[in-house]
C-alpha cells in the first residue's frame, strides 16, 4: 500500500503542477487580450476625439470668415457649411458613445471569459496500474 499512496501522491503533485501551468497560461493570454483591447479602446476614442476636434476648428475658421464676410452670399454660404459641420459634430459626439458602448461590450465579454475560466473544473481518473517485480 505504500507504493499505492506514493504513486497517488505523485499523481496528486503532478495534477496540481498541470493545473497551474494551465492557470498561468490562461493568465497570459488574459492579460494579452486585455492589454490589445485596450490599445484598441484607446486608439478608437482618440480618433474619434481628434476628428470631433478637427470638426470644430472648422466651425471656428467659418464662424470667423463668417463674420469677416463682405457679402451676404458669402455669408449665406459659409452658415450652410457651418449648419452641416454642426450636423457632422453632433453625429461624432454619437460616435464616440457609441465606441464607448462597444467597449464596454467588448470589456464585458472578456470578463465573462475570465470568469468562465476560473470556474474551470478538473477531474482525475486512474487509467491503470502497473505492477512489476524484479527477478
């Protein structure tokens, strides 16, 4: 019996060495998908920021040649081109929630893989045995 309870204590040690060499590589690539999403998240929002900035230095110019127009026809056309850059700057304020919300959703999905993985379940069965002597 004391071959029997060495043999599954090995067993037990090399199960639990299996299980953490699993755990750390789940780890890993844990932390690699988090570390991707948020370079994404980040690259994202600062693209939409910097487009809703660029938008509102063109509001800005117009507004300013707006005021310096010397006709009303210049000054007609430079409001309509202001009214659609108001349009434009409202639909890349919507954007930018909307990349939020995506984010989130995409945060969401890897915690739930995260905790699928920590609920992770292990089961050890004896395929066989083998007894020898030496003569």
């Amino acid at each position: 019996t004391t071959t029997l309870n060495r043999l599954e204590q090995e067993a037990d040690r090399h199960r639990k060495a299996t299980i953490s060499r699993s755990l750390e590589e789940n780890n890993k690539h844990f932390n690699e998908a988090r570390e991707k999403l948020e370079k994404w998240a980040n690259d994202m929002v600062f693209a939409a920021e910097k487009e809703l900035k660029d938008t509102k230095q063109q509001i800005n110019l117009f507004n300013r040649q707006s005021r310096l127009a010397p006709t009303m026809e210049e000054q007609h056309q430079l409001q309509e081109k202001i009214r659609e850059l108001e349009k434009k700057k409202r639909r890349q304020r919507q954007q930018i929630f909307d990349i939020e919300d995506e984010i989130i959703e995409k945060r969401d999905g890897l915690i739930a893989a995260l905790e699928r993985r920590m609920t992770q379940r292990t089961a050890m069965e004896p395929l066989f045995t083998i007894r020898w002597t030496v003569v």
